[in-house]
C-alpha cells in the first residue's frame, strides 16, 4: 500500500512525499494517530549529522543519509500484522520504539520495535510514550535522595520530565537552568524551586551560592551543548551524581579531569539504546508514574500541527523558542 509521509530531503529541506510500505512476516501495520519531534529530528533537519565509529562501524560512518525518513516518536492503532506477530492483533494501540517513518499516515515496524499503550495513558501521551519513557528512566535512575539538591540544565520536553521526576523523587532544592524564560516559568510552575536563565546570569556560579559553595547532589545534562556539559560538570558536588541525557551529535572537549579527580559517578541514561529485552521491562515501570497523574505531561504539549503542515513545524520547532514539544497528526 501507499501512504503519505514526511521525508528529509537534506538539511532544513522537509518534504511531503508518497512512499509505498510493504507487510513482512513479523511486521506490524500501525496508522498513525500522533507523531512528535524528537531533539534528535531537529538536530538531523540542521544538518548536524553523528558519525558512528567503535565496534561494527567503518571509520566516519554516517548514522543517517538523505533521503531520510524522518521521525521514531509516534504511535497509533495496528490495522494489520504480519503471519508471525504474536504480541499484538488488529485494534490495538502502540507506541513506536526504535522505529523510522512515523510522520506517515501509515508506518510498519518489527513487533519488537513497538510496545503496547499503558492500559490509562491518553492516546496523545501512549504516541510519545518513546520520549516519555526515556525522560522517566533518566530521571527515576537519577540517584536522587530525599534532601538532596538536583539541577536541571535544560528544561526542554525531556528536562522538564526529568526535573519532576527529581523532585518527586524527595529532592528538597530543585534548580531549573535553562536560557528561555517560558521554559523556566513552566519548570517553576511543575515544582523547581529556583529558576537560573544562563543568558543573564552564571549558572554555576549562582548553583554554588545556593548550594553554599558544595555543588548540587545530582545534575541532569538535558540541553546538549558542549556548555551546558561542562557547567554540568563543575556544578556538581565531589562524589556527586552527573546524569547523561543528551545525545550530542557533535564532538566537544569535555573537563574529563574532574570526573576522575572528583570521583564523579556518571549515568548514561539512554532508555531506547538498551536491548530490546531490558526496554520490554523497564518501559511499563517508567510509565507508571504518568500513568498515575504523578508526573504532568499535558503542559508540555504546546504546539500542534498536521501532517501536510511538517514544514511550519519542522520551523517552529526551531524558531520558536517557547515551543517545548511539537507534534503532528495525520
């Protein structure tokens, strides 16, 4: 069959294209109800594409090359599955993991790359339950303590996440840092404590003060940006927790020093690149809090677009400041 789809032509070129889609024996028919934008999408749509390298790859070995079907978050309700899918049936809704194509009408995955919506997440929040779960993961493995201080270096969809999960979590200072008021006055409203914009004011510098000279407890780098790495890195406290969320799909010089000297423990908190196995488990775990209204979701959701209108949101996305998390329905 044929389906209607967003494809990445090259860097800030978004077309709307007809692409045909095939059924394998273990694949699943999915149409499509929502699709997000991902940090990563936004990243690829500038044109700042990673080079792979280590086991398995040749030297500078591109991750994506264009034409690219654009978009992994999203979800939907199956229409079909192939002659060996045993884990789902026709009317049942999914969310995408893992998968490539999902700002279509229609996409397919390998069963193994979709997992089921949570029996009370709302259809909007089970077609970003890839972000979602990611966010949750990293905040709820952020190894905060009731009384700790926990910071917050970008208060995008995944920071702001990350952020409440801390704060639920029994940190009693929780410090938002981002450089957009918007984003910070959100971050106030779902439980910071403090709020620092780095474009008026020295985020380190003011975490310091607050914390007396000793560095926070935990800090979650959720910006992706070589500055906000190593602000990350010297507002921690010696011994203290550094959680890794970004994928930054540039090289940066990182203060390695301080890592070792100050016995920092470090959390590379990447939900999605676990097995697919530890995903199955761990998935419903991190959802459960969402599920349960503990962690605010809704708000973040702030601006909405069709499919046939991918390039004003591809644009949005990137102009517009205050936008947190921009998705799409066919």
């Amino acid at each position: 069959m044929k389906t209607k789809a967003v494809v990445l032509q090259g860097p800030k070129d978004i077309g709307l294209v007809e692409r045909e889609i095939r059924l394998g024996p273990e694949d699943v028919l999915v149409k499509t109800y929502l699709a997000g934008i991902c940090g990563t999408d936004k990243n690829f749509y500038l044109g700042y594409l990673p080079r792979m390298n280590g086991p398995g790859y040749a030297p500078d070995d591109p991750l994506i090359e264009f034409p690219y079907e654009i978009g992994h978050e999203g979800g939907g309700t199956v229409e079909e599955v192939g002659s060996k899918v045993r884990r789902f049936k026709p009317g049942d809704f999914v969310m995408s993991f893992n998968v490539n194509g999902t700002m279509a009408d229609y996409f397919v995955a390998d069963e193994d790359d979709l997992e089921p919506a949570p029996v009370g997440l709302s259809k909007d929040l089970a077609c970003l339950g890839e972000p979602i779960a990611c966010a949750m993961f990293a905040g709820l493995h952020s190894n905060v303590n009731l009384g700790d201080t926990a910071v917050a270096f970008g208060v995008g969809f995944a920071g702001q996440i990350i952020s409440q999960v801390m704060k639920q979590k029994g940190a009693n200072k929780l410090i938002a840092v981002d450089v957009i008021d918007h984003k910070l006055e959100l971050a106030q409203q779902l439980g910071a404590d403090y709020i620092i914009n780095a474009r008026r004011e020295n985020a380190v510098q003011r975490i310091l003060e607050i914390t007396k000279g000793r560095g926070a407890d935990v800090v979650a780098e959720a910006a992706g940006a070589a500055e906000t790495i190593n602000a990350s890195i010297a507002s921690v406290k010696h011994n203290g927790t550094l959680i890794f969320y970004s994928w930054v799909t540039q090289d940066v010089n990182i203060n390695i020093s301080r890592l070792h000297h100050d016995s920092l423990h470090v959390v590379n908190t990447g939900l999605v690149h676990h097995s697919v196995e530890e995903r199955k488990v761990w998935t419903p775990w991190a959802l459960r809090p969402v599920v349960q209204g503990m962690v605010k979701i809704d708000p973040l959701v702030n601006r909405r677009f069709k499919l046939d209108q991918a390039v004003d949101a591809f644009k949005t996305d990137v102009e517009d400041s205050e936008s947190v998390k921009v998705v799409m329905a066919p």
